[in-house]
DNA sequence: TATGAATGAGTGTTCATTCAT
DNA sequence: CATGAATGAACACTCATTCAT
C-alpha cells in the first residue's frame, strides 16, 4: 500500500495512542486509539498493520522528537559543561513538557511489543546525541567507554530527575540542577 | 484447622508470577502462572484475592529482596568508598543472578496496577539502604540532597548498567566497574 | 455508514433470550442465547451492553407484548362484562400460546436483575389496560381501591390459571372459564 | 448416613439458607450461606447432599411453615365466612411478619431448583388448609371446582395483597380487607 | 478509502463440590 | 464429624482484526 491519503489522519492516530497509553498503557483499547483520533475503528488499521506495527512507530516518533528537541539550539561554539548543560536543560524541559509522551515512552519501553529494530532507531537518536557532544574525546576515567554508556548514563538520570520532578514539582528548578550536578560530576570525574 | 494454607504453594505462586511477568509481561494469564506453580486455576486466587493483590505483593517481596541482597554482608568497618562499592557489587550481582526478576520489577514499575502502599513500601528498601550508607554526613556538593534523591541516582545507574550487561555479558565486570565509577564521581564530587 | 445494526439480528437475540431463559433461568449463558440466535457470542454485546440491560429490555417488551395482546380487538361498545370477558379471554390466550414468553417473565419479574425503572414501564402496561377498563367508574364493593389494586388482582388470577392450564392442558376452556367467574365475582361483588 | 449430629446445626443451616436466598436469589453462594450459619462450607455437604437438596428441604419447610401459621388458632366452631377471615388475616400477617422468608419461597418458586417432588410437598400443604375450610361442600357456583383451584385462588389473591403491603406498608389494613373482600366475593359468588 | 458491525479466542474470577487433615 | 484448602469447569465480557457496505 502506497503512503495512504491523509497524513492527518495518520498523525492523528499517532497522538491519539501516545495518549491512550500514557494513560492506560500498552493495554490501551485499539477502538480508544481511534475515537481519540477521530477516526473509525478499522481505519486506524488502514493506516497502521496492526497495534504492534502502531506501537513501534510511536515509538520511534517519541524517541526521534525527544532527541530532537534536545539538540535544539545548541550551539557548538560555548565550551564542553555548558554544552553539556544546555542538553541537559533542553531535555529536561521536553520532559516536563511532554510528561505524557514520557509516561507512554516509559510503557513502551517496558512492553514486549516493541521489536528490535525500533528498538535500534531510538537508541541511535539518544547515541548521535551523545557523539555531538562526546566528540570522540576522552572525558576523565570513563574515557574508555562508548558514547553509548555515556548516553546510557545521561538518560538514566534525566528520566530519574524527571520522576522526581513529577513527583515534586515545586522543586523543578533545585532537582534539576542537582541532576546535573550529578551527570557533570560523572563526566568530569577522574 | 483443616488444611492449612501452605507457605510453599504461596511461595511457588510468587515465584510463577515473577516469571511470567519477566516473560509476558503484566499481560501474562492468571491461568499461566498457576500452571507455572503447579496448582490449579482456583487455587490462585485463595492466595491472593486478584491478580492485582498478586502483582502488589510480588512488587514488594522482589524490592525487598533486591534490598536485602544488597546490604547482605556489609562490613560498616571499611572507609566508605569500599561500603558503597560493596552495596553497589551486591545490587550488580544480584541483578545479574536474578535478570528476571529484575525484568519483572521493571514490568511491575511501568504498570498501573502497583497501588500507591506497595510503591511506598518498595520505595522504603531502596531509601533504606541509602540511608544506611549516608550516615547523615554531607557528601560532595550534593550534600545538600535528600538520600531519596542518592537511592534514586544509585538505582538508576545500578539498572542501566545492568541493562548493559543484559546486552554485552561478556563485559560485565568492565561494565560494573564503570558503572561504580560513575556513581563515586557523582558522590564524591565537589 | 457500515453495515448498519441489523433489526433483526436485535430480535433474533431478544426471541432467543425469551426461550433460554423459559428453559434454563437468569442464569443462561449469554454464549447460549447468542447460539440461539444465530450470531457470535461477542455479538450480543454489540446490540446490548450488558447480559442486565439484555434482560430488562426483553422485560419490558414480554410485559408490552402481553399487554397489547391483551386489548387487541377490544371492542368498547359490548357491556361491561362481556369486555372484562374479552380482555380475559385474550390474556389467557397469549398466555397459553406464549407459554414460554410468560415463564421467562417469571424469571424475569423474581430475579433481581430486573431494576426500577423497567419494572416501572412493565406496571404501567398492565394499569394502562385496567385503566381502560375501569372507566373511572366504582365497580363493586372495590370502589375504594385504585386501578392498580385491579390490574393486580387481574394478573393474579390469570397467572394463577395459566398455571393450572399448564398443569392441565386438557380442561383448558372449563379452567379458562373458572378463572374468569373467579374475577367477575371480585369485580361485580357487592 | 443417618440422622447427622447436630439438629441444631442442620437448623441454623436452613435459616442461613432462607436468609441469603430471599437476599441474593437461588445464586446465593453455599460458601456465604454456611458463613451465615456459622459453620464450615464443607459442613454443609454433610448435612446436604448438594445445594439442590438444600434448597428442595428449604422450599418444603417454608411451605409447611406458612400453611401451619394459616391455620394456627383456627376454630372450627365460627361461622364459614369468620373461619375463611381467619386463615386469611393468619396469612397475611405471617407473610408481613416474615417477609424474607416469602421472598425465599418465592424464588425458590421460580427457580428450576425445586424438583416435582418437593413441589408436590409443598402444593400439599396449601391443599390441607383449603380442604379443611372447603368441607366438600360446594361454595357458590365454583363449586365444580376442586379444592386444589380454591386454594390456588387463596394463594395468589395472598400473594398479590402481601406484595402491595410490600410496597405501601402504611395502607397494610387496608389492603388486608381489601385482599379479603375480593376473596370472599369469589368464594361467596353466585 | 472509510466505516463500524461481526467475530471468537482469551481473560479474571466465582463457586459447588471433594478430600486431606 | 468438622474444617477449609483445592479443584477446574463455567461465565460475562473485551478486543484486535476482518470485511460487508
């Protein structure tokens, strides 16, 4: 099937699950989906094979948008803690401002239904970030690890700010300077 | 009494639970799990009054497992790099030991079916063993945090780097060595 | 619009449902009824939402049948008696042809599926009839009593004569006839 | 097995029955009707064979019960139309003085629980209080009638007036003179 | 292409009855 | 005999997917 006729429509879908399942998780009804979306229950399968095939490309969508906000503005020029700081701020802030399309990432991430190769895009989104910023460079004693585990890193402590955020959101501005605390402390540690 | 409820059939339907869920996920079938147990359908549910009561005390039991793993064998004698070095060896061996019950936390965490006591009790463990390790004293320039917020940092570096060592095990101790690394630096750090 | 909700389908499922229930009680399996009727067992619940809103639903139109059964061919110019008679007769008539449509309602009325606002519209079939013949009018030494006193003494004694028809099959016409000297009393009594 | 221990326990058993089927229905679980009686689910079995022959032994006894209550204090010496009074203001006020013990009856009634036998029992019971005021002498013109028909009358003209003292508790005299006329008009009736 | 009715396998839970203690 | 844990068939209802319109 060639690229069907709406691209509306399709987008529509797409939001539509990521809210479905920020809010009901991977159970979350193919007939919510498409209500949500304002479309009829079987066209949401002439726009997606199947749930799984959906849930992948959502995916991949949230993990392409969350990369790409977080490059947003950056600019090469200031040197490497405020790179560092200005990716760590632009995530940050894409989490708090998407908690939903967060809560969905984290339900997806955690389901069996996202296959490997999805699996590889999103983790290739988070890795070109860290090259950016890595620039084949040795930083402190971690100097011998991938980028990736500097990825790794990163994002395990962004979400975990980010959990706490939710948690206490009065204290937005206090955790996410400590979380980048804790990142810069890592990265420039001996 | 006639025949008592026996510990083992509870004990054998939690561990049928545990493995599920690492396989299926919070989908997996009640009826699955009880076949995983060895006792009938029914039989299940005079354990635990729902699948949802089940899941709850599974969450608890496998957070204060991993809890209790980690603190096993701490010698409070030592300087404290060597204590936190041996909490976080510990938390490493025992999510490698036990990858699926680490895979079911992660699925029982993600799911709404875990109710806000079991999440409290799950967060007690982990803040626990922190604070047995925080000893009230400052540490770095985080000194300022609550040890909520070092259990957070340490159980996500401690899960991300098992995530790693899901995928590369023949790096594992590299992997935790790095990963321990991390963690000081962001302790220690000024 | 797809394939629209089929009418018949509707009907079909009510019918079957009148018969499982004259057969097997409250308790018939909704898969049952859909056999019955011919459709999917997913089916029925596309055309009710609930096996509950399935019964009160067949309820209300059991009780409507028997009602307008009861009124057809009502002529008002015969005298008084002769209409009680008519009205008589034909009750008695959709009874024992209806056998089973009347044991379902019996279901029906003693469970407690039924709820207040279908056995509200049932009464009234059955006042709206008395009503009518009633006229306003005192009859007897029951003057005093309310429409609804009548009507329920009327289906008291059909009910009770269909029961003894059932019974007896045979002395049908002289049990008919016995039912309604029983009631004329009642109404023409002094 | 002969005659089980305790009578007192196959009693409370009984009662417990009663209780929870005028509540719940003949779905009323053997499980809550033993809690009920204070004993253990499987105690019930051996005092029952199964729940069908507790229900069966249930529906005899409140048949009996309600036809022993009818003609307590009943007095051969008065005149007919004092004697027929008599069992009807006897069944009126145990119907409202055990209410729940006629919402049993009836659903055991209508459910297909209660087997020929039972039924037969019971139908007996109602037939002796009819015969003895029946007397084989012939009432008015239904008097080709059989004693059976009378007391089906005397049941259901009962049953209708218990049901509106029901739901307008307040008009209960009324309603029970009112029930009275119209029975006596039928038996009386030329 | 869009619609939504139709399908039937799959699910959590209940419950009468059995039987080990 | 009394107990209540064990059993597994049965049930109402959900849902991804298909397909007639």
């Amino acid at each position: 099937m060639a690229r069907p006729l709406s691209e509306e429509k399709r987008t529509a879908i797409l939001a539509a699950a990521a809210e479905a399942v920020a809010d009901l998780g991977v159970g979350a009804p193919t007939a919510k989906i498409a209500a949500l979306a304002g479309v009829a229950e079987g066209t949401l399968f002439t726009y997606f094979e199947s749930k799984d095939a959906l849930f992948n490309q959502l995916y991949i969508d949230l993990k392409l948008e969350a990369g790409v906000r977080m490059i947003a503005g950056y600019r090469s020029g200031r040197d490497l803690p405020d790179r560092w700081r200005q990716v760590w701020d632009q995530y940050i802030e894409w989490g708090v401002a998407n908690a939903s399309s967060r809560k969905a990432l984290g339900q997806l991430e955690a389901s069996d239904r996202i296959g490997e190769s999805a699996r590889y895009v999103g983790a290739q989104a988070a890795q070109d970030v860290a090259a950016e910023l890595y620039e084949g460079r040795n930083i402190g004693l971690l100097g011998e690890q991938s980028s990736n585990f500097i990825a790794g890193i990163f994002v395990a402590l962004g979400d975990m700010t980010l959990d706490f955020i939710d948690r206490e959101p009065e204290r937005r501005e206090r955790l996410k300077r400590a979380g980048f605390k804790a990142l810069w402390n890592v990265i420039s540690g001996r």
